[in-house]
C-alpha cells in the first residue's frame, strides 16, 4: 500500500505541475491587454419615405415613359445619321 503512494518529488513536482495550470487558467480569464479592438463604425441608415400603392404606380409609368422617349429618339437619331450618308 504504502508503495502506491507518490513519494515527496513526485509531490512537489504534481504541485508545481498544479500551480502551473492555475497560472494557465488565470491568465486565460483574463483579456489580453495587448489586444484592442476598434470600435464599431455604425454606418447611417437610408431612410426612404413610405410610398403607398397609387405612387409607386404613377412612378413606374413615368419610368417606362422616360424609357419610351429615350427609345424614340434613339430610332430617330439613327435613322437621320443613315439619311445623311
């Protein structure tokens, strides 16, 4: 029985190997006062104004008008270019 006991090295060394992992164990608790962090940018939010149905509708006939136009002109530029050769 008594040679299953750990002798007086084997004791110290287990409290040294103990007092090691507590030291471990503080430091990993604690934050690294190396490490910083910056703080957080927050950008500004895009606040659009609340459309109801009728005015998004309105918008896209405009849009779609704007774009008809466009197309019109277009056709009619390059048909007076061809003219003109």
């Amino acid at each position: 029985l008594l040679a299953q006991l750990p002798t007086r090295t084997q004791m110290e060394e287990l409290l040294k190997a103990v007092k090691h992992l507590e030291r471990m164990n503080e430091q990993a608790g604690k934050r690294n006062e190396k490490r910083f962090s910056l703080p957080g940018i927050r950008l500004p939010r895009l606040r659009l104004p609340h459309l109801d149905g009728p005015t998004w509708a309105v918008l896209l006939m405009g849009t779609a008008a704007l774009l008809l136009l466009w197309w019109g002109l277009d056709t009619v530029w390059s048909s007076l270019s061809l003219l003109s050769l």
